[in-house]
C-alpha cells in the first residue's frame, strides 16, 4: 500500500515524528511539507532533533490569509496526489494543512485517515476547530485518542467502524525526546529547576491586539513574583511589536525553541501557562501543571481529572486563579501529583491497524 503523509507546522512534525519512521518501515511512504512554517526554528529543526528523514515534497506556501493559505495548499497538493497516486493520505491534527489535505484528497476519491480525530473545544470561532470537524467528515479512517473523542465522533454522526481509539502519538514523542532532551537551556538562561514558570501564547484569538494586551498586562504582575520564560510565536511577536506591548523585565523571552530545549524547560518548570492544544498534553506527561489561556480545550478530560486548570485570557480571571495557585503551594502540589490515563504507543497501534484494513479502505 502507497501511503502519503501531509503535514506542515511544528505541531504535525512532532506528533507524527513517532508514526513516520513506522510507516517507512511497512509501507511505500511519500513526505509532503506543505511549508505552512518554514522557517528553522519552527520547522527544520524539529526534523533534525526528532531524528526524521527529508520530505519528498515541500510545496512553500508561506504565510497567508486563511482562505488563500488553504486554497494555496489545495492546488499543490492536488498536483502531487496526482503524480503519485497514492493509496491512501494521512494527516494529523487541526491545522489548515490537515485540512486541505483532507478536503484535496476526499474530492479525488483518495481515502483520508485522521491522527487525533474526533477532538473538540466546541467553539466554532476558533479556526481549528472547524479544521477538526471538516476533517473528521472528510476521513475514512479516525484514530481518536480517547474515550471523550470517540463520543464527538458517534454524536455527530460518523459510522463506528471507522473509529479506533488508540491513544495519542504526542505522548509517544514527548516520552522519545525525553530520553535525548538537553537541560542545557537551564544553564544558558539561569534558570534552577521549579524557579520558573514556562509561557507560550500563539493562538488566532489570543494575538489580537487589545487580547494580548490583556493577557500579557496578568504576565507581568505574576512575573513581579516569579520568573517567567516565555519562547515568543512569530505571531506574537509582530503583534507585541507593532503596538509596542511592553513587557516586564522579569519575563525571559527567547526565539522559538528547538523541541529539545523546550521539553527540557518544561520538565523544569514550577508550572505552565499556554494556549496549545499539544503543550497541554506535554504538560501531563511530565507532570507539570499546566494553566490553560483560554476558555474551552480539546483536552476536557484532563481539566476533568483536575491535572491541567482553564484559567481564561482576560486578566482578572488570569489574576484570580494564578494568585490562588501561587499562594497555596498544596494545590500545585496535588495538579503535579494527579496521574492523567495516558496511553502509550498509539503510533505502533496506527500501523498494525492500517496493516489490517488496508484492503477494506
């Protein structure tokens, strides 16, 4: 069987750097890098830490509005399926270059697999999600990470047969990077392990102007009593740039991250504050709490289980819980000690699958 694997964001490298080398091994397997990121600290470097082969195809798309991004994507990829023939395309996630791939690839009668189908923030002004819901009805196949996934999936309709749950891939490559991780970025930075809390902010709806000003007006207030390190999105930063945001001089910024380093920081961390759907789960593998910016996740079973906390992305709500958290050291204590129902080896469970049906898609 010819499979084709599309991706294009650092998220999709490291959570398919599990399945890649797998897919290799077993199938006739053909790369292509939409270049939705493109530039190394997002992109290529991931691929030399995470160890994985160049791509076939990497179609330079750039950056653009969302509609000529996804369109962009759909006529270059249109042209490689058309070249290759694949048997099958496999994409991961939620980004536009999932769903492009997903959408190019059903309108030729290719069969579509989806990583990580079925989750959902049931906000549908949040670009992703309306990514995850397309792709999940475009896909033949829907390898849902757990229980919560499979129930969206069922609820909207889809055939139960084409659902497998099989854990997350992410948990497998954070598990790998671990085992490599470099804690030098401690020593580069200054930084002792738990004297420290970790930032990201990158999400559409966290970087728009008077949003980020908010958010960031909490961050420097928590930083007045612990540093902060905060790895800054190119989005972001334009964002903090052109309106002159400013920021507390205990906030550490850095350039984006290399997987290595980050993971190596997160370990590290007294706690987390991030707006990513992929951190989230990082965060609970590591034991790390984790303070969601944001209202809603895709990860509701671990807010559930009490391992990660929504803490909003306004300042008072961002005040009021971090404040409760700092104050009462008990109850960081009882997030880090709370152990999430993480499955691993999701990536070995893909392939057999897709080994078994293949005949069947």
């Amino acid at each position: 069987m010819k499979i084709l694997t599309i991706l294009g964001t650092r998220p999709e490298i490291i959570k398919l750097s599990p399945l890649i080398p797998l897919l290799d091994k077993e199938f006739e397997h053909t790369i292509v890098h939409t270049g939705q990121h493109y530039s190394y600290q997002m992109d290529k470097i991931f691929f030399e830490e995470l160890e994985l082969r160049d791509c076939e195809y990497i179609l330079n798309v750039g950056s653009s509005t969302h509609a000529k991004q996804t369109a962009n994507m759909m006529v270059k990829i249109e042209k490689v399926l058309i070249k290759e023939k694949p048997d099958i395309i496999v994409v991961q996630g939620d980004t536009n270059s999932t769903l492009a791939g997903a959408l190019t690839a059903s309108k030729m009668n290719i069969p579509v697999v989806h990583v990580e189908a079925g989750c959902r923030s049931f906000d549908k002004s949040m670009p992703e999600e309306i990514n995850r819901i397309i792709t999940d009805h475009c896909s033949d196949l829907l390898f849902a990470p757990d229980n919560q996934a499979f129930k969206n999936l069922i609820n909207e309709g889809i055939n139960e047969n084409q659902i497998y749950i099989v854990g997350n891939t992410s948990i497998d490559a954070c598990i790998r990077i671990m085992e490599i991780s470099s804690y030098d970025i401690l020593k580069k930075l200054n930084l002792e392990k738990n004297e420290f809390a970790l930032l990201t902010i990158h999400r559409q709806e966290n970087t728009e102007h008077e949003k980020l000003k908010d958010i960031l007006k909490a961050i420097n207030e928590i930083s007045e009593k612990m540093k902060i390190v905060f790895p800054i999105h190119h989005r972001t930063k334009k964002v903090i740039d052109n309106y002159n945001i400013k920021l507390s001089e205990n906030i550490i910024l850095t350039p984006p991250l290399g997987y290595k380093d980050f993971v190596g920081l997160l370990f590290n961390s007294k706690l987390v504050m991030t707006d990513s759907g992929g951190i989230q789960e990082e965060a609970a593998v590591l034991n790390v709490p984790c303070l969601i910016l944001r209202d809603n996740t895709e990860w509701g079973y671990l807010v559930e289980i009490g391992k990660n906390m929504l803490i909003g992305s306004n300042y008072n709500k961002i005040m009021e819980k971090v404040e409760v958290l700092m104050n009462n050291k008990t109850l960081l204590d009882n997030m880090r000690n709370i152990r999430a129902p993480i499955k691993v080896g999701a990536a070995k469970k893909i392939v057999n699958i897709l080994m078994e049906v293949n005949t069947n898609l």
